[in-house]
C-alpha cells in the first residue's frame, strides 16, 4: 500500500458558474449608471446628480459655463431642500495648469 493520501478532484462546474455570475454582475455595474448628466442645448449650465458613496445620500453637481464656476449641493430629506457643499472657480485652475506647463 502506498502512504500518499488519496485527492479527490471535483468538477470544474463550481468555477465555471462562478465566474458566470462575476461577468454577469459585472455587466450590470457597467451599464446600470450610477449618475445622470443634463445639458440644455444653448444653455450654460451643466448638471449632474448622482449618489455619494457615504450611504444613500443624493448630490447635485452644477457647472456654469458662462462663470467657469462648478458648483456642489446636496439634498436635505428633513428639510426637503438642497444645501450647498462646496464651490470652485475652474479659471483659476485653468491659470494654474497653464503656468505648471
């Protein structure tokens, strides 16, 4: 008799059904956006909104053509209205990158 223990190999059918349902979630992240942009033809204003990743909260990024100013808000559920996050004058980040060239 031998020492060497016995190796049972099971079927590759497990990995193949698993690697089955990675690609098919996969393609539901991919084509199930997650944010949602607008922009009116002839308008100066751009508008996203999509889902922070802190839970379920809903933001609203708005940037103005016109200004150059990009504009974050978020919406309060309590009190049912936007509340403003943050701002950025983008000119002066177009300065800024021009002059680091």
């Amino acid at each position: 008799m031998s020492s060497e223990p016995i190796v049972r190999r099971r079927g590759s059918w497990p990995l193949i059904i698993l690697n089955l349902v990675l690609v098919l979630m996969l393609g539901l992240v991919s084509f199930n956006p997650s944010a949602i942009g607008q922009f009116k033809p002839g308008g100066q204003t751009l508008a996203i909104s999509t889902m922070s990743g802190n839970g379920n909260e809903q933001l609203m990024w708005m940037f103005d053509t016109n200004s150059m100013r990009l504009v974050v808000t978020g919406w309060d559920r309590t009190g049912s209205a936007l509340i403003p996050f943050d701002h950025r004058d983008v000119s002066d980040d177009v300065v800024k990158l021009r002059k680091a060239r």
